[in-house]
C-alpha cells in the first residue's frame, strides 16, 4: 500500500521558492546582459563612425565589452531582485491603498476570523488580513518581506459576499500561499511594476498612453506572471475546494466579482496575477477569455467548480441572482426623522460637558454606541444626528443592508433638485459669524463643508479628529444619491 508523502510545511515551500526565483534572476540578467551589449554595441559604432576607429571587430574588445555588459547585468539584477523581496508587498499594499481591519467593524471582524479559520485549515502560520478601500469585489493573496503571509480583500467584497463567499474567497488565496505561488508572483508583479513606473517615468506627457505597452521590460514581465498566473488559478480553484468543501460557494464568488466589478484601478492590471480575478471592467470578452489575459475564462473556472458539485453551471448563475433577490427583499427600512419615534432623554445645555465631548453638538444630550451598515458609530437619540469616522464613510456607501422608505427618497430627491437649481449656495448655515457646533470626540470646533464636490451634501467636519456630524437624515441621502448615481450615471 502506497504512502502519500507528508505535506510540506510553509517555510520548506518559502525555500523551494527560492530556487525557483534563481530561474528568475538569471532571466532578468540575461535580459540586461543582451540589452547592455545591444547599447554598447550601438555607442561603439557612434563614436567610431565620428572618429573613424571602429574598434567592434576585434575580439578582444568583444569580450571585454560582454564581461562588462554581464557585470553590469548581474549587479542591477541582483540589485532589483533584492529590492523586489524586500520591498515589493509593501509597496503593493501601499498603492492599492490597504489598511489593516477595524475589528469594531462587524464587516471586518468576519473577514479577520475567516482568515484566522482558513489559515489554520490550510496549514499555515499567521495570516496577516488586510482591506482595500475600494467597492470593486476582488482579493489577492501576498507574502512581506517578513514571509509572513498576507490576504487582501476588498470593500466591495465584504459588502456583496456572503460568509461562506467569503471563506471560499479566503481558500483560493491561501491555496496560493500554501502553493508557493504567492511568494513568486508577489517578486514578479513587484518586478513588473519597478518597470512600469520606469516607463512611466521617462515617458514625457505628450507622448500617447499606450507608449507603455511598447515597452520590452514591462510586456516580458506581465507576460511571465500572466501565463505563471493562468495555469495556477484552476490549481488554486481546486485546492480552495479541498480546504472549503464548498464549490459552489466559490463559483458564486467568482461569477459575482466578474459580473458587478472587479476592476481595482489603472496600476492594478499590472498585479493582475495576484487577484482572484482579473482586475479589469468586466466584458463579454473578459468573461469568455482572451490568449493574453492574466486568468483562465471565467465560464471554465465555473464549470469545473460546478462539476465538483456536480450541477450544470447555470445553476450557479441562478443561485447568484436568487441570493441577489434574498438579499434585496431582506434589507432593514430605513425611515426619515419624521417617521421616527425618538426618546426626549434629560437635556443639557450643547457643549456643557467637557466643552462638548460626548454631547450632540445639535442638542446637548449624551450620544449613544450604534452600528450603521456594520459599521460602529455614535447617535443621538434625540434628533437622530449620527457621528462617524471619515474614514469609515466609505465604507457605509460601500454596503447596502438598507433599504430607504418613500419618504427618505423624497427627501433624496428634492435635495438634489434644490442642488441642481443652486449647487454653490450654502444650504445649511447662512449667518457665517455663527458658533460651530463643537466636535463630541476632541471637543474642537468643527466647519459646514460639502461631503465632496460630486455630492453636495452639508455635514459638519472635525478637521482636528477626523470625524464627520451627519444631521437627521443627512446620511440617508447621501446613501440614496449614491446609489442612484451607481444605478444611473448618465443623471448624474
């Protein structure tokens, strides 16, 4: 009876990648070593042309120059490889914005504990979760310099996904880290974007944007860890279903992703090796596949998914729209301060208290812990005035979990017909010598200031704490103009 061998522990796939990177450096040497040789060659020419003393026909100088142009080619390609391993995650999680989890955050709570779970099923030390402050639905697995292993995933996602989405997510990116994927191609995406922002960098402004794509460097590298890429996925796919036991669950994450957004930004298609899905606007083209693209079709990944669960793929794509209606019909109302019953608790002069700490700035009663979208909060019982962190905005317009009453929506909908009459007049403070309100956190007075440019809505902001005061409703109906301008763009 044959024996399987154990399975190989975190570290000894860390150092069996290291011999494959090997393979790497003497690519990028090679390619450095011919690219010298090429230059040297084509200045040799240009002065011996200018002095009459070519000099390229003796052997001699020939392999001096290749000696010169391999030293040359060795040094900056160790050079790169070592600034790649060191600095290359780091970098990447930088640049696509990602903070680590705000474990008030409900949202976040469950992705750090379905990381923490599969981590601990797959095997592997310590899984670093990470979020991306963007609402497209996309994740990537990395390993820092540390070799500590790290999984990213976006706003988006942890709004649109289910848990057991969530946990299927988790496993495909941590099959990729158990794999040794991750480590090589974290090197070869930091590779590929040193050169991209080299491109970048000596492009002037008037040359055309796909200028880039003409660079040798950048198509060598995005080539690599795209075909590296291609062939792993399906691999990653099934080794997700066997830490998961869900494959269905897994072949609705990608279908999701695929179907509403998974586009991360511009830089982002040059780690498009790393996501689980391609980080690009979603077309027909996309989902049937292309030779170059970074990820296997779609359509195939979701029929061998559905096929381990044995189901046609359709039903997959039925079971996406079917928790998409679940999902709708489920939501909370959310009604207007008008349809609200509200608590009159024992009122206190505004500011009283601490110069304003813990006080509604509009009423002067104490504030009270909330959750809005899963996200924590203060409010006021009394006026329904909410206090939140600026930062966590974001992640209240990602989610859906409300629904709005008829009422709200009106009241939506005349704001922004008061907006489109008159966008620059100030709606909300009209004698400026007024007090500001002060801020319930730091106690500083805070300013009337637009929520942005794009939605006018007035809220006070805390420049001091970071902290944003939404009155009755405000919130709401910057929800609703969000996700009406999502539905329809054109009207906005």
């Amino acid at each position: 009876m044959e024996t399987q061998p154990p399975p190989k522990s975190f570290y000894r796939i860390q150092e069996e990648e290291k011999v494959r990177t090997r393979g790497l450096f003497l690519v990028l040497a090679l390619f450095y070593a011919g690219t010298f040789v090429v230059l040297f060659l084509a200045l040799d020419v240009g002065v011996g042309l200018v002095f009459a003393r070519p000099r390229m026909l003796s052997l001699s100088y020939l392999a001096g120059l290749v000696g010169l142009a391999v030293v040359f080619a060795f040094g900056i390609a160790a050079f790169q490889l070592y600034d790649a391993r060191r600095n290359g995650a780091a970098f990447i999680l930088k640049r696509l914005g990602a903070r680590p989890p705000d474990l008030k955050d409900r949202y976040h709570l469950v992705l750090a504990d379905v990381v923490e779970e599969m981590g601990i099923a797959a095997g592997l030390p310590k899984v670093k979760p990470w979020v991306i402050p963007d609402h497209s639905l996309n994740s990537l697995a990395l390993v820092e310099a540390d070799g500590t292993p790290a999984v990213a995933m976006t706003e988006g996602l942890l709004a649109e996904f289910t848990r057991d989405e969530i946990q299927a997510a988790a496993a495909h990116e941590l099959a990729h880290i158990a794999d040794g994927d991750a480590v090589f191609l974290t090197l070869v995406c930091s590779l590929a974007d040193f050169f991209e922002r080299l491109t970048e960098g000596l492009r002037s402004r008037a040359d055309d944007d796909r200028a880039e794509n003409l660079s040798v460097s950048v198509v060598l590298m995005r080539l690599l860890g795209r075909f590296i890429s291609r062939g792993r996925e399906i691999q990653a796919d099934a080794a997700a279903v066997e830490l998961g036991r869900n494959p269905l669950a897994l072949a609705r994450a990608i279908y999701k992703a695929t179907l509403k957004n998974s586009f991360v930004g511009d830089f982002a298609l040059t780690y498009a090796p790393l996501f689980i899905v391609s980080p690009a606007l979603c077309s027909e083209e996309g989902v049937r596949g292309g030779w170059a693209d970074s990820h296997p079709p779609v359509m195939k990944r979701i029929r061998l998914l559905a096929d381990m669960a044995n189901v046609a793929p359709q039903e997959v794509i039925r079971q996406v729209w079917e928790s998409q209606a679940r999902r709708a019909t489920a939501k909370a109302i959310e009604k207007s301060s008008e349809e609200t019953p509200r608590t009159v608790p024992v009122r206190k002069a505004p500011g009283s208290a601490s110069d304003g700490k813990g006080i509604c700035p509009r009423c002067g009663v104490p504030l009270a812990d909330d959750f809005y979208e899963g996200v924590p909060i203060r409010i006021c019982r009394c006026c329904t005035g909410k206090f939140v962190d600026q930062e966590a905005i974001g992640r209240i317009l990602d989610r859906t979990e409300m629904e709005f009453s008829p009422a709200l929506r009106e009241k939506a909908q005349a704001f922004r017909g008061a907006f489109l009459r008159n966008p620059i007049k100030d709606q909300k403070t009209a004698d400026l010598g007024a007090e500001h309100p002060r801020c319930p956190a730091c106690g500083y007075g805070m300013v009337t200031r637009p929520y942005n440019y794009q939605y006018f809505v007035p809220v006070e902001k805390c420049l001091s704490c970071f902290k944003t005061w939404f009155d009755a409703d405000e919130l709401e109906i910057l929800q609703i103009l969000v996700e009406d301008a999502q539905k329809a763009p054109q009207e906005v």
